[in-house]
C-alpha cells in the first residue's frame, strides 16, 4: 500500500512539473513554433523517462533513486534552460512582466527538491511534531504548490499580453 501511495505521489508532482512547464513554453515560445517544438521534446521525453522510472516495482534500489534524482534534476534542467533561452529572444515587455513569476516558480522547485532530498528539518529536528507535521514531505508539497500558483498567474499575465497584442 505504501508504495501505491508513493507512486501516485510521484506522479502527482511529476505531472503538476509538466503541466506548469509545457503551458509555460506555449506562451513563452508563441512567436518560436520550432524551437517550441524541440522544448516541448525534449521536456516530454525526459518525463516519459521519469515516468516509467516510477511505476516499475523492480526499480527500487539505490542506484535507481539516483536515477530518478537524476531525471528530476534534468527536467528542471531543461524548464530552466528554456526560460533562460527565452530571456534571449523574448520582448522586454514579456520578461518584464512574467520573469518575477518564472523566477518565483523555480526558486520555489529548486527549494522543494532541496528540502525534500536532504530530509530537512527531521534528519536535525528529532520530535514527533516534526516527523508528523513538519517534515520534508510537507514543505515540499508546499514549496510544489507555490510553485505552481506562480506558472499560473504567469499563464494569466501571458494570456493578457498576447490577448493585447492581438487587439
């Protein structure tokens, strides 16, 4: 049963991590289709990867933890990369309204996997309070759902600077 509930927790911010980050390079690529196309690859196929690393029951050792660290790692490798991409090619107006948001979302990721793989505060903190209420786990759900309150107000505010634009 545990591990049931671990693979759909997995699961869970791995597709909340898509979502936020495909809607994201949809807008943010809207005057880029091909290089929106390669993003949209390259994210998807390293999710596919992590996907599949979570659902197989024989793939709970060590080494393969590592692995799935390791696709994590790549994934919000590729997310960031494409926003620094975009940085590049986007008009100011765009970045000076959505790259708080971005920003925002990625902090938020970067210290939910923080928190999360050093097991803070319970590997320093030893009481019950701590290993019920406030564990690792809790402050990464936390830190995930910020982060994603952050891609979606960016969504907003892209929606109302492409909708500008268009009138």
């Amino acid at each position: 049963m545990n591990q049931c509930v671990l693979k759909v927790d997995q699961f869970g911010i791995l597709f909340s991590m898509v979502c936020g980050t495909i809607s994201l390079q949809h807008f943010m690529f809207h005057d880029f289709p091909t290089i929106k196309k390669v993003y949209f690859l390259l994210f998807l196929g390293a999710s596919v990867l992590t996907m599949i690393s979570f659902f197989f029951n024989s793939l709970t050792t060590n080494a393969i933890n590592v692995i799935r660290i390791f696709l994590l790692v790549i994934l919000f490798i590729i997310g960031f990369g494409s926003i620094i991409h975009w940085i590049f090619i986007a008009k100011i107006v765009e970045i000076r309204e959505i790259s708080t948001y971005i920003f925002l979302a990625y902090f938020f990721l970067f210290l939910g996997f923080l928190l999360y793989f050093s097991k803070f505060p319970e590997c320093v903190l030893k009481s019950k309070i701590i290993d019920i209420w406030l564990q690792s786990h809790t402050f990464w759900h936390i830190c995930i759902t910020t982060c994603a309150f952050c891609f979606y107000f960016a969504l907003i505010k892209y929606h109302q600077i492409i909708y500008a634009d268009s009138k």
